[in-house]
C-alpha cells in the first residue's frame, strides 16, 4: 500500500513540509520532558497548531489536510499508510480526525461552535485532535470568530486544518490568517494526474491522458469524466453552445439548457442523499408509532423534519452551482483555447476534440474577441460567486457571448 502522501500529486514541495512537520510531532510526543523534547523534536521541522492549505481548484487542498492528518496520527510518525492510524484517517474513520465538509452554500456558527467543543476534548487514541475543515473560504463572519477563538488558544493535542482558495482576506479572514501556518499547493501538470489515474483508479492511458488535459489538471474532474459517460455527455453539450449562438433567442435557449442541466444533475446527485435522510429522520422521531405518545412527537418533530428540509435545499443549491461552475470551466478552456490559436501562442489546446471548432473562431473573432468571451465566462463565473441568480448571470453571459 502506498504511504499516506501518495495521493498527493505534483506537491513534492509540500510532501517535504509535511513529512519534517509530522516527524516533529512524533518526536513531541515521544518525549517525556521538556530535554527530551528540545532532543528529539526537529527544530526545522515546523510543527503548529494551525494550518491553512491554499491552491487553486483541483490543487489537491483537501488531499493534502487528509494525508498530513493520517502522518499525524501514524505510529512512525511518517504517514506509512499502512498502521491503523493512517488507514483509518483516510478512510474517514478515525475517532479523533473530524472532517467539516460543507454541504451547503455556509459553514454556519453553531455548527463550529460544537465541531471547537468537540476538538477540546483529549485524543482517544493519545495522539492528536485533528480538525480538517474543506472550504474555509465558506465560514460565515460568526463561524470564523468562534473559530478565532480556538486557534488563538488552542488545546495541547490539537491541530487545525484549513482548506481555502488563497489567503486573501475574502478567503480566511486576515486574524485566523496570522495564527496558521500557510501550505501553498501549486495545480498540477496533466502528465502527473495522468499517471495518479492510471496507477490508481486503472484507467486506461490514453483516456487519462486526455481528461487530465480536458479538464487543466483537476484530479477530481478527471477521474469523473473518465468514469462517467453522462460527465462526457454533458461536457460535449456545454462545448457546443459556441455553435448554437446564432442570435438572441438562441442565446436564451442556451442559456436554459445550461441551468436545466446543471439543476438535473443536482438533482440527481443528492436525491438519494436526501430520501434516505428523511427516512432515517422520521424513523428516529417515531414515525409509523401507534403508541400513547405517537401523536405528540409527530407534532414535536415538524420543527426537526423543516430545519432538515432547510439545510437540504441548501445541499442542493450547493450542487447546482457546482455543477454549473464545472460547465463554465469547460466553456472557459475552450474561448481560452481560441484566444492562444488567434495568438499563435505554441501552448497545447485544453479541448483538443474541439480545436477545429475554436480555430475557426479563432479566425473569426481574432484575438480582442476571444479575449472578451473568456472574460465573459470569467465574469459570470464571479456573478454567481457573489450570489448572483444563475439564470440571470448565464443569460448575460450568452447574450455577451453572441455579441462578442
């Protein structure tokens, strides 16, 4: 089995920070007095509290917070991957490692505030409390104060990991900013997520090659659209769209074809999801009882099955965005690729099975052209960000796209 850092990839710089940090720990906790530790402990080997991961998409942020939590809690403090410490941190078991995924558009206050409450409690297994949250950029004002609060005194055996785009201050704010120590994680090359599928998944080499390429060196997205033929189906209709806008109500039935689809596929990845957490919901509050008190918990439990349905439409608008978001990458490397073309720039295409496409826009638009359709993409891209509503930012965005 490979070692804890495998995954990882094209991070060797990062690999290293890590390593010298989880072999500093380990050597903390070996010691038993304040000698010992100034003995054992690598005093290059920068070990904190508090971490922020930063990158682009695809940059393997949450990747790398996983593999430094399994070294942490590796009994050789190296991240073999094969002790039970690391092999029930990534596989998302393990007692004293807790994950905050943000399933909605926010991570709220009370939810930090009991994840900060739970993190103060002492390791079970005699190591580390590990607190990785994906998404940091996500915390709302109050969830990032009460978070504030446990980096700026954190108990002894705990470390925090946070995710986030960057470290600009509409990402982590500038306080809990100044208490981690920064991990800057680089996207990588095509040929290095290449072979990651290959070895990992076994997905064939041409295929891969050709999804790490499609999708600018994004692990996730490759895999997907290696594994999944609706992925590709989808991606080969938000990559006719160029063609499709030959006026202005083309370019609003594009528009909600675009939203259309990224609301199917919403809905499809969190259907089941959903179902079977009102199932298991109601089965808890008693549903289905014929007993004296039935009929009063089933009037008591409208509140919890409302905040379930709440934080469900949540998910859901979540996983529209993303969906949509993933469309206009794909619709974004293809006005990039007819930019490079006008340019002559000696770069490979993003979408090679497109390239005569976006080489006759390439002729077309020229350069000035290509360049503000990219620009459109990319401002419709930042619309929705600022919770702009989809639809509107799309029907601008194709309007501008037919315009040129």
């Amino acid at each position: 089995m490979p070692d804890a850092f495998a995954d990882l990839v094209g991070q060797d710089e990062a690999v290293q920070t890590l390593r010298r940090a989880a072999a500093a720990a380990a050597a903390v906790l070996r010691a038993t007095d304040e000698s010992e530790v100034a003995a054992g402990a690598d005093p290059g080997g920068g070990m904190t509290h508090a971490w922020i991961f930063t990158g682009p998409p695809g940059s393997g942020r949450s990747v790398a917070a996983r593999a430094f939590a399994a070294a942490l809690q590796c009994v050789h403090g190296t991240g073999c991957g094969e002790c039970p410490g690391c092999h029930t941190t990534l596989a998302g078991t393990h007692a004293d490692v807790r994950l905050v995924v943000p399933e909605g558009l926010s991570i709220g206050v009370n939810e930090m505030r009991a994840l900060v409450l739970r993190a103060a409690s002492t390791p079970s297994g005699g190591r580390w409390q590990v607190v990785i949250i994906e998404d940091a950029d996500r915390l709302t004002e109050a969830a990032g104060n009460a978070l504030l609060k446990a980096v700026e005194e954190p108990p002894p055996r705990t470390v925090f990991l946070l995710c986030a785009p960057s470290t600009h201050p509409d990402d982590i704010s500038v306080t809990i900013r100044s208490r981690c120590r920064v991990v800057p994680l680089r996207q990588p090359a095509a040929e290095a997520v290449a072979e990651v599928l290959v070895r990992r998944d076994g997905i064939d080499p041409d295929v891969a090659r050709w999804t790490a390429a499609a999708t600018q060196g994004h692990v996730g997205r490759a895999r997907r659209l290696a594994r999944d033929p609706q992925a590709r189906v989808r991606r080969e209709a938000v990559l006719a769209v160029p063609r499709r806008l030959t006026g202005v109500g083309a370019a609003f039935d594009a528009a909600s074809a675009l939203i259309e689809a990224a609301e199917a596929e919403a809905e499809a990845s969190v259907v089941e999801v959903d179902a079977a957490e009102r199932a298991a919901l109601e089965t808890a509050l008693g549903a289905g009882g014929t007993g004296r008190g039935a009929a009063g918990a089933a009037r008591g439990a409208a509140g919890q099955l409302k905040d379930l349905e709440r934080r469900q439409k949540s998910r859901a608008t979540r996983a529209q965005r993303d969906a949509l978001d993933r469309a206009l990458v794909d619709l974004a490397a293809f006005y990039r690729d007819a930019l490079t073309m006008a340019l002559g720039a000696p770069v490979s295409p993003v979408h090679s099975d497109t390239a005569e496409l976006a080489e006759a826009g390439a002729r077309s638009w020229r350069a000035e052209g290509s360049l503000r359709r990219l620009e459109a993409v990319l401002t419709c891209r930042a619309a929705i960000e600022a919770n702009v509503k989809p639809r509107i930012a799309v029907e601008a965005m194709m309007l501008a796209l037919w315009k040129g």
